[in-house]
C-alpha cells in the first residue's frame, strides 16, 4: 500500500483526529514515565496538588505554608484527580501529576485535526494534527506537570470550534452540532487554568477576522449570553470561594504580583527582545521546521481562503502580542502552534516552491544536527562513558530526521520528508526523554537524596525514622515534593537541631561549616549516611549534599 493511500485510509471521519492525538501521545508518554521531577515550576505545581489532596482544601493553592497565588485553580484540580485515580499523594509519583498534561497534547492534536477538517481535506486535516501533536515543544511540554499543555489543548479546541463555526458562514460546510458549546467551555476551562490567555488569544483572532472580512454577523451566532452562562458556571463558583477565603489576597498577588511584573518587563530573569519566539519557533517547532518557509509563502499566496484566513488571525496577532510582552518563555506562544500547522499543512496540498523547499530542507537540516550536537553536550557535562550508547541513539534519531526530510524535500517529496521527518523525530525525542535525560544523574539530586534517604530507611513516608527531614542550603521545591510538605527549608542550625531530635538533616558543603557549629553548641554528633554530588541546574551551582542522624539512629544500606 503507498503511503498516499495509507494517509487516505487513516485520515477520514474520526480517524484522524485520533491518529494525531495518537502521535501525541506517543511523543510525550516516555517523558512522562521516564524523566524525574523537575525543577522549578513542574515541583511547584505537583507539591501544591499534593497538599490540596492531604488538607482536602480545594480552594485555596499553597507550598507548603506559603499561599501561591499566581495561576488559577484548574491544573490543580486535573491533577488530583489524576492521582486520585491513578496513584496517592503520599506516593509522590510524578509521572500521575503529568497525566493532565498529556492528555492536554493529545486534545490539542485531536482539536487541531479537527478544526482543519473544516476548511481543507482530510488528508490536509491529518497532517496538521500530527504535526502538532509531534512538535518538540508540545511533546516536551506533554511529560511536565504544569499549565502549558492542558492550556493548550483548551484552546486549540476552542480554535478549532470557532474555526468551524466560521467555515460555516456564507453556505460553507455546516457546522457540527455543538460547536458553540464546545467553544464556550473549552474557553471557560482555560481561563480556569490560565486566566487571561484563552480569551487573549479568541479575543484577537475575533477581531483579527472582523478588521479583514468588515464583517462580524457571523459572530452573533456564537449565543454570547449562554456563553457567558457557561464561563461563570465553569470559572465563577472557585473564583467567589478563592475571594471570600484569601480576602482578595489572591487576586491581588495573582494581577499585582504576577501579571503585572510581566507586562512591565522581564520577571524573574526571563526578559528578552522582540523577535525571541521566532528565532526559536525552527526549534521548537522541529520536526514540522521543513515545512515552515513553505507555510509562510503558503499564507501569503491563499490568504482569502477562509482556512488560511482564519489561521494567519489566530496565528499573526497572538504571536505578536507575546513578541512584545517582556516577560518571555518558550512555552508561551505553544496555543498559536496549532495555526502554524495548519498553515504547514495547507503548503502539502499543492507543489511547493523551489526556494521553500531549499529553505525548508536547510533548516530542518541545521536544526536535526544542532538537537543532535545538544544531545552529546549534555552527555559531554553531566553523563558518562556509561550513557554514550543512549547519546548515541537519540543524537542519530535527530540527525536523521533532520538530514532525511532534508533530503526527501530536495526530491520534492515532501509528503514523504514530512512522514519519515515525524516519525523519526518522535523516536529522537522519545530516546532522548527516556534513554539520556534519566541518565544525566548531577542533575537529579532531589530524586538520588530521595532514593538514599529510601535506602537508609529515612525517608519520611517510610514511618520509621523521626520526621521531618531538615535541609540546609539546597531549597529546591522537587527536595519538598520528593521528602514531603512538612520539610523544613530553613539553615544549618535548625539541620543541627533536627539531628539533635533524631531525625535526618540534608546539609550543603558552603553549610557544613556552621552546621558542625551548632551541632557542637547543642551538645550533638552526627553520623554521615549518604553523599550526593551534583548541580543545582535552577541555578548553575555545583552542590555537595550530605545526609547526617544521630549516631543512635539505626538506616539501612544508602549508598555513598
């Protein structure tokens, strides 16, 4: 069977959109089962999911004792129930706090197939769904338990809604039945998750689309009342409970102390010029970088298409308002993706240009070789000659789909450079998620102290030794969702006073000094059970951790 025929066969009804969230799903799965817990912003979340289960306190979002009033409440929320369902809090299972997350890429491939339907052909349909699902951004953000996906997954099904409702204006295909429902609650459910961003984006593709077509009747179909309805139904009963239990604090520190800081400039560190999400897009967007020239001309030569259209408005209005944001992330143009697949998409259904095909190739080329470079710097920092064979694979896999859809699109075969440059990057990815980024040990320090505390019979979960662990001078939230909430974050005297009352201290070789210090004033001694040695990569900073108890305590065999 050709691979024309093949793609026919797969790409009809419901078939498609469940191939794309099938891509997905194996894209972001060995992640999600494979990489530790990571620091900062994955351990936050999954720490404060964490504790809404064991306090049952479904309203207000806390670490530890602090309230995090930053996000919404809906992740935390997806979360639970995930480890509800799949696993307990007190097993600290990272990969059951991903789930949301994967589901999330897999709605937003599905969502992306099928709003194409509306406009182009199955076949056309299928490949945008695909290539978003096997994006390097969107598989990589599928294993990180966190907002981004699940954000993006809302959206892209409220674009995709909205996209089918306007295919229908103007005798085009009708829309399927409870497209406007659809839209409104996959629109309320990410303003649950993410606040502004879901109405940000709908909100200037709407006007994108009004400005250019002088025309806006076909948005009174939209049944804005009951939308409405259905966004306060969704958003309103946590939103009323947050305010009454915080006093307005939330919504104060949430605008004030986080939306804010990052439309006045760049938080946290993470400012940088326009032009930073596309230079990085060939990247991010890898393996679909082949198709990228190819979409732009694309666009350009079909823009009164009403599919073209309405992509270059989802896509063009969005991306600039995050070019001009100050604050700047990779992940935060991802719910604009799905625009750009489709438009890749849509360069497939006819013969593509010379230079799009030469650019095409030499950019997906360049970057298949430059994840491949990536792959062996990391191994040259932080693995060993031990994990040269994983390296190895994935670098390869990389490569090769740079260098093979490179190739095939120098043939003009660009359906079939498309297909292998897909197929092999989801094995790069899956390899260097699974097989290498594991592997990496100076990185994982939370997750080998976890392990050594285990293997001593310290951890806290364990119910043998005295508990809470105390820690001096490595604060990492991935430290608190691995030992769990009680863990004291605090400095060398109080890690000398947890030994002192028989329980284990985790102290950092810039604190050992004034750890033995007040050891000695309190009258102590320590015994050393287990070292690790690694890099606090939040930071960049080499650290040296030791695991200290009483003499008296009894821990089994931890390695050293």
């Amino acid at each position: 069977m050709t691979l024309e025929r093949t793609i026919e066969r797969w790409s009809g009804g419901w078939r498609g959109p469940a191939l794309a969230a099938f891509i997905a799903f194996l894209a972001g799965l060995p992640g999600l089962v494979a990489v530790p817990p990571l620091d900062r912003d994955e351990a936050r979340f999954a720490q404060a999911t964490a504790q809404m289960i064991e306090s049952r306190d479904y309203v207000v979002i806390r670490f530890q004792d602090a309230p995090r009033f930053k996000k919404p409440v809906g992740i935390h929320w997806l979360q639970a129930a995930s480890v509800r369902l799949l696993s307990a809090p007190e097993a600290r299972a990272i990969w059951a706090y991903r789930v949301p997350s994967l589901l999330g890429a897999m709605l937003a491939a599905a969502a992306c197939a099928w709003g194409a339907a509306g406009f182009f052909d199955r076949r056309t349909a299928l490949f945008a769904g695909a290539m978003l699902g096997a994006s390097f951004l969107l598989s990589t953000e599928a294993f990180i338990a966190k907002t981004d996906a699940a954000l993006t997954g809302t959206i892209v099904l409220a674009m995709a809604a909205l996209g089918r409702l306007y295919a229908a204006r103007d005798d085009g295909p009708p829309a399927p039945r409870g497209a406007v429902w659809i839209f409104w609650s996959a629109l309320a459910v990410s303003i649950l998750i993410k606040g502004p961003v879901g109405p940000m984006v709908v909100g200037l593709a709407m006007i994108a689309l009004a400005l250019w077509d002088r025309r806006t009747g076909w948005l009174a179909g939209l049944k804005w009342w009951w939308g409405l309805v259905i966004v306060l139904a969704v958003v309103g009963p946590w939103a009323g409970a947050v305010t009454v239990a915080t006093d307005g604090g939330f919504w104060t520190e949430a605008v004030g102390g986080d939306l804010a800081p990052k439309l006045a400039g760049g938080q946290e560190t993470h400012g940088a010029p326009p032009g930073y999400h596309t230079l990085l897009a060939p990247i991010l967007a890898f393996p679909m970088t082949l198709l990228l020239p190819a979409a732009a001309a694309a666009a350009w030569k079909h823009r009164a298409e009403p599919g073209v259209r309405f992509a270059i408005a989802w896509l063009v209005p969005t991306w600039i308002a995050f070019e001009l944001l100050p604050t700047k992330l990779v992940h935060y143009t991802m719910p604009a993706y799905g625009a750009l697949a489709w438009l890749a998409a849509r360069a497939l259904a006819e013969p593509i240009g010379a230079a799009a095909r030469w650019l095409g190739a030499g950019l997906v080329t360049v970057v298949g070789l430059a994840l491949a470079g990536g792959v062996f710097y990391l191994l040259s920092l932080y693995g060993d000659a031990g994990d040269a064979w994983a390296a190895t694979v994935a670098a390869g896999l990389l490569a090769a789909a740079g260098l093979a859809g490179g190739y095939l699109m120098i043939r003009r075969a660009p359906q079939s450079a498309l297909v292998g440059a897909l197929a092999l990057g989801v094995l790069g990815h899956a390899v260097l998620a699974a097989g290498v980024a594991p592997r990496l040990s100076p990185l994982w320090l939370s997750s080998r102290l976890e392990r050594a505390l285990d293997q001593a019979r310290l951890l806290p979960r364990q119910g043998v030794a005295e508990a809470p662990v105390a820690v001096a001078g490595f604060a990492e939230p991935s430290l608190v969702f691995a030992l769990g909430t009680a863990t004291e974050l605090d400095g060398p005297a109080e890690a000398a006073q947890a030994v002192v009352e028989n329980r284990p201290a985790i102290v950092e070789g810039r604190e050992e000094a004034a750890f033995r210090a007040a050891l000695k004033a309190r009258g102590g001694t320590a015994r050393l059970v287990a070292e690790v040695d690694g890099i606090n990569y939040s930071k960049g900073d080499p650290m040296a951790l030791r695991v200290y108890v009483a003499p008296q305590v009894s821990v089994g065999e931890a390695g050293r």
